[in-house]
C-alpha cells in the first residue's frame, strides 16, 4: 500500500516536470490558444450569468404575484 502512494507521488512529479518543459518550449503557442479562447469563455460566462439573473427576477415576480393572490390564512 506504501508502494503504490510513493509511486503515485513519483508520477505526479514526473508529469509536472513534463508540464513545465512543455509550457516553456511551447509558450507563444499557449499564449496564442489563450488569445482564442479567453473571449468564447467571456460570452459563455457572460450568456450563462444574464439567463441566471433573468430567471432569478422572473422567479421572484412569479412569488410576488402569487403573495397577492394568496390570502392570509389564520
């Protein structure tokens, strides 16, 4: 059982170290992946954050109607 958590701590290290040489040897090409995909995220984010507040006022609209409508009952 030690084995196994050792060997998992090796290979994390190892594909870290990997990472990094990648990142340095490829860096104007994740800058450029970067530059692509930082604005779709923006609009996504943007489209799912006003559909998020525009339910959320349409639900509160919807239960203030229905305090209305509803009498107290005592």
């Amino acid at each position: 059982m030690m084995v196994s958590n050792v060997l998992g701590i090796i290979i994390g290290v190892v594909v870290i170290i990997i990472g990094i040489i990648l990142l340095i040897c490829w860096f104007p090409m994740f800058v450029a992946v970067l530059k692509g995909i930082i604005p779709i995220l923006l609009i996504l984010i943007g489209a799912g954050a006003l559909i998020y507040f525009i339910s959320e006022i349409k639900s509160k609209l919807e239960i203030s109607k229905e305090e209305k409508t509803i009498p107290d009952q005592k």
